[in-house]
C-alpha cells in the first residue's frame, strides 16, 4: 500500500501543478488580456512559474525526501541518445542568431527566465515526480505513459489562454509524443538535468523565435519526430530488456 500511496501523491501533486498553471492561463488573459504564444504573456507567467518551480522543489523532497527523485550518479554512457535533441536546438540556435536584432522591450531576459524555469519545474515533475513515483507501482511501460499522458494533460490548460480547442488537441498530442521520449531517456541516463537544460533550450527558441519573427519551419517538426524515434528506439532495445542505468 505504501508504494501506491506514493503513486498517489505524485499524481495529486501534478494535479496541483496544473491547477497552479491553470490559474496564472486564467490571469495573464482574463485579467491583463495576452494570450499564449505572445512572448508578451511572460510578464504574468514568469510570477507563476516561479510558483511551480519552489512547488516541484518541496512536492519532490517531501515524497522522495530529495528533489532529485531518486535519480542518482548520471550514466555518462547513455548521453548519446540526447545528441540529436541538442543538434536541433543548436540549428535552431544558429537561425535565430542570423535574425537577431536589438529589443527595447524588455521581454527577451523575460523569455530566457521564463523558459529556464519551465525546463526546471516540468522536468521535475513530470520526469521526475510522476515517473518516478509511477515506478513504486508498476513497470517502466506504464510508468512512461503515466508520465508521458499527465504531461500532455497538462498542456490542455492551454485553452484558457486563448488556444483554440483544436491547437490544444493537437499539441496534447504532440506533448505525449514528446513526453514519452524524455521519459525513456531520464531512465535511461538516470537524471534530470540534461533534460531541465533541453526542454528549457527548447522552449527558450520558440519563444525567442516568435518574439524575433523566426521561422523554423521543419527543424521543430525534425526535433519532435527525433525525439518520438529516440524514445520508440530506447523502449525497444534497452529499457525493455531492463538494461538501464536507473534499474540497477
């Protein structure tokens, strides 16, 4: 019962995650009128994801009494599999660099907060709290969708900030995708951080990139379907056959 219990308390706790999210959504549009996607919404969001990353921090040190989840030494021999993660924001990086111009308004160091924290907060709750806590209560299969599903549920409070249902329908899908990717690779390199510094990296270059008019065009749909192989290729040939670091 004590290992279900800590399942539990994952999922509340990403409840509340997403209750939290939901609310600064109904505030950044009902009460200052941005909608998501404008790099503008930062101003209201950076207050509320400030609010989720010391709410990640604590949830993790009370269930698994430290804020790493469980996850320990990092498996070196496993960062391979993030090398085309990293190539497609350096791509991404090099586009914007190209079209870069001065800003006066203020929000770039505002997008670059911002997206540092999301990169810590939903990693640490969704790779870390969730998954690891799905673990004390099954296989690694269920684990990844436990924590793959919750983190596309997440991005359905996106409606709230002026999403139509469609966008959000699709991008629900194309997080659980991308969540069950991270998932297979926080198990198989057994820690957070690259994934924090990715999803964060990832995050800031769309942002930036609207703030800046950059189009990325195919290099987003690139990284997404990377990311789906890398996870569908990490599931098949070694998390499967429980020969990941985080197993041992």
């Amino acid at each position: 019962m004590a290992k279900f219990s800590v399942r539990r308390q994952a999922i509340f706790a990403a409840l509340g995650y997403m209750a939290i999210m939901a609310l600064g959504m109904v505030v950044m549009r009902f009460v200052f009128g941005y909608h998501y996607g404008q790099p503008e919404m930062m101003r209201v969001l950076i207050w509320f994801e400030i609010a989720l990353s010391l709410f990640a921090f604590f949830t993790a040190r009370r269930i698994f009494g430290d804020w790493r989840c469980g996850f320990d030494a990092m498996d070196w021999r496993g960062i391979g599999w993030m090398l085309p993660h990293f190539a497609v924001v350096g791509v991404m990086a090099v586009m914007l660099a190209q079209l870069w111009w001065p800003d006066d308004s203020g929000l770039a160091p505002l997008v670059v907060a911002t997206t540092l924290l999301v990169g810590f907060s939903e990693e640490l709750m969704f790779r870390g709290i969730v998954l690891r806590g799905a673990l004390t209560a099954g296989g690694r299969g269920r684990a990844i969708v436990t924590s793959a599903g919750m983190f596309a549920l997440l991005h359905g409070v996106n409606v709230l900030g002026g999403v139509p249902v469609l966008a959000v329908v699709t991008q629900v899908g194309l997080t659980f995708v991308f969540g069950f990717g991270l998932a297979c690779i926080a198990l198989r390199i057994n820690a957070l951080w690259p994934l924090m510094l990715f999803h964060a990296l990832w995050d800031m270059l769309l942002f930036l990139g609207t703030l800046y008019q950059v189009d990325f065009g195919v290099v987003v749909f690139v990284g997404i379907a990377a990311n789906a192989l890398v996870g569908v290729a990490l599931w098949f040939f070694v998390l499967r056959r429980g020969v990941s670091s985080s197993a041992r």
